[in-house]
C-alpha cells in the first residue's frame, strides 16, 4: 500500500488514502519544523548570534534564494515525479532544521538557513502544483483551506510545545530545533508507507513557461512576495529587537496565529468560492494596508502584537491567487509555471530584506510605510480579476471604455 509499491489514480483514490489527505499531512509535517525554525530564529539571531538589522536581512536574503531558483524545480521532473520531489523536500527541510543549532555561528546559521529553505521552496513548489492538478476546480479553495488548517494545528503543535516547554524544561535552541526537524522526518516517512503514488493528472510540461496571457497573475505573485517580506522578516524582528519578547513570548504570539488560521482558513476558503478571487483579494489589501500603517508608528507591545496576528490572518487568503490561475491555466501549465512563479514571488524577497535592514537602520517606520505602498499596488492589480476568470477572460480593465483586451497566448 505504500509509495514504492502502490500506483493509484488520484480520481479514483478513495477514503483516507486520497491525495487531499496526503496534502494535508505533508502541510503538518512541513510545519512541525518550520514553525518551531520560523520561532526560534529572531531569538537565536539575536541572543546567540547577535545580529543587528544588518546581519537578519542578509540571512534572510540567503533564506529566499532558493525561492528564486524554484524555476529549476521543472528540470527536476525529468528525474523524478512531483510526489518524490516533494518527499525529498520535506527532507531537506528536516535535516536543515535538526542541524542549525549545532552551528551557532553566523555562517552556520546562514548555511543550514539554506539547506533548509531549499526543502521549504522547493516542497511548497510541488504543493501549490499538485494541489491545483489533483484538486477540482469547483471546491479547490476549499480543499486548500482545509491544507491550510491542518498546516495551522501542526503549528499550534510546535508553537504548544516551545511555549510549554521552554522554561519548565529550560530548553535549549539545539534541542527544540533537533526535536522539530526529527518531527519532520517521522512523518514523512509514515506518509511514504502509507500512501501510494499517485499519477498526476494531465501530463506537464517540462520546460520553462511564460505566457502573456498570465501577467496578471505573474505581477500579483511578484507584489506578493515583496510585501511579504515587510511581515516576514521585519514584523517578527520588531517583536524581539524593540519590544523584547522572548521566546516563549514569541511562540505565545504565533499560537494565537495558528488557532486564528485553523478556524479561520476552511471558512476563507468557502467565501473564496462564494464571492470570487477578486473581492476576496481585495479585503486582503485593504486589510494590509492599514496593517503596515499601524506597524509605522505603533508604540504598545500589545497593540503590536495584535497587529502581528491580523497581519498574518490574511495570508490564507492568498488562496485565492492560486484559484485564479487555476481556472485561467491550461492544466497541462500547472507544474512549469508553480515553478515560474514561486521565482517571480522571490526576485523581490532577494534585495528586500537587504536593502530594508539598511534602512531598518535609521528609520523601521520607513519599511512599514513602503510596504503600505505596495499593498495598494496590489490592491489595484486585484481590481482588475474578472468576476468569472476563465481560459480568455483572464484581466477585467473596467477602466477603459470598450470590452478588455486579453493579450495573444
């Protein structure tokens, strides 16, 4: 019944063994240990290594370069299928995880950071490929919504675990990161035996792809990623660099975001498929930025705190970008053009976190206020999603006269 000796349509799979089960238990394996590294590291940056806004931006540009070179994910499937691909993913994401405590140092932490981000992207590159192969498009964004919470209770896992544990147990950061990693690892290999391979749906193509007809969707996955950074990087280093918290603080603050996006994401989902892609993402942007407006002059740890968890509420509705481009996408598209655009998510993700912790320097409010910026470019771009994307009807411009020209594929 396992991977290596069970091929299975994903069509036909049925009861617990379906591709939407195994999805969701890759997002639980993939978060047992991200999680627990996304909580340490502002802490061991700081703590241990001593890193100013200087030294957490260049790590963080290192973290997103494997992001960048997701692109060569496709080259990949030459030699294996999306499922492998995934498979060793989780486990490059484990292993960097178990290591990074046993190199506190500032290149060490900068080489296991990669280590483990090339598992991290290249997992999430599969992820966001064959969800959208092995999922209907009618009930895709709920079915991701649900990915989504399950990802969220292995958080609260991990988050539980630290906030619990790290001063009855006075724990260490080499321990929490070995546990979290090893986590990982369990159970992925209790997926590979349990699961069998199952075939993709379309054939895809293996080469790279860039289609006019998707430029929409390729400029919402680049503001994506560059004002995600503004949460990702310096949100959480505003917590621990200027109002002090402590680790099981910080893992306090993200059990808050889990619980908020395991009860949260299944209903996001199912208003997605209710009201569109572009109301949803616009109720986003919006959110946003009077999001980083705050962040720009808050003073109140607790304020900032609850800005923290908002912020991070709305991630699941980037569901919605991934619904758009699957009813606008030739299936055959899918896996060439994950690959693409996780690439495109991280040109920005690569000079952000550099330039920005230089000018984190003399002024974080300035880095909140440009992030305010690129949610409104965001906010312009989502306006113009049809109502009813499809194959032809990929870009609604209510702004001209006349009926909207859709660029020649």
């Amino acid at each position: 019944m396992s991977y290596f000796s069970r091929s299975e349509s994903p069509m036909s799979a049925t009861g617990w063994r379906s591709p939407a089960l195994l999805l969701m238990v890759m997002a639980g394996a993939m978060q047992l240990s991200f999680a627990a590294w996304w909580n340490l590291m502002n802490n061991f940056a700081v703590q241990e290594l001593t890193f100013t806004g200087r030294e957490i931006g260049m790590q963080q540009s290192i973290r997103e370069i494997p992001g960048l070179l997701s692109f060569a994910a496709i080259y990949l499937l030459f030699v294996m299928r999306e499922q492998t691909l995934a498979y060793v993913s989780l486990a490059f994401l484990g292993v960097g995880v178990a290591i990074t405590g046993y190199f506190p140092t500032t290149l060490g932490f900068y080489a296991t950071t990669l280590i483990m981000s090339m598992g991290f992207h290249y997992y999430e590159t599969m992820n966001q490929s064959l969800s959208l192969q092995w999922l209907p498009k009618a009930t895709a964004a709920a079915s991701m919504g649900k990915i989504i919470s399950v990802g969220a209770f292995a958080q609260l896992i991990a988050y539980g675990l630290i906030f619990i544990g790290w001063k009855t147990f006075d724990l260490t950061f080499t321990e929490v990161f070995l546990i979290a990693g090893i986590l990982t690892l369990v159970v992925l290999a209790w997926v590979m035996w349990a699961f069998p391979s199952f075939r993709e749906g379309v054939p895809q193509h293996k080469k790279l792809i860039l289609r006019r007809r998707y430029w929409l969707y390729y400029a919402l996955t680049f503001m994506a990623g560059a004002r995600r950074q503004i949460f990702t990087v310096f949100a959480g280093f505003l917590m621990v660099e200027r109002f002090g918290y402590d680790v099981h603080e910080v893992a306090g603050l993200f059990l808050l975001n889990g619980v908020f996006n395991m009860l949260l994401a299944p209903k996001i989902g199912r208003l997605i498929v209710r009201f569109g892609e572009r109301k949803a993402l616009m109720v986003e942007y919006i959110g946003l930025i009077a999001v980083f407006l705050a962040y720009a002059f808050v003073t109140n740890p607790h304020i900032a705190a609850g800005l923290y968890v908002v912020d991070h509420a709305f991630f699941a509705i980037a569901i919605a970008m991934k619904t758009y481009f699957q009813k606008i996408a030739a299936p055959a598209d899918i896996a060439p053009t994950a690959g693409v655009a996780f690439t495109i998510n991280h040109i920005a993700a690569v000079f952000i976190p550099i330039v920005f912790g230089l000018i984190w320097l003399y002024s974080p409010a300035a880095v909140f206020l440009t992030g305010a910026a690129m949610a409104v470019v965001s906010l312009l771009l989502a306006s113009i999603i049809p109502s009813d994307p499809d194959a032809g009807n990929e870009v609604d411009l209510w702004f001209k006269p006349g009926p909207s020209l859709q660029p020649a594929v």
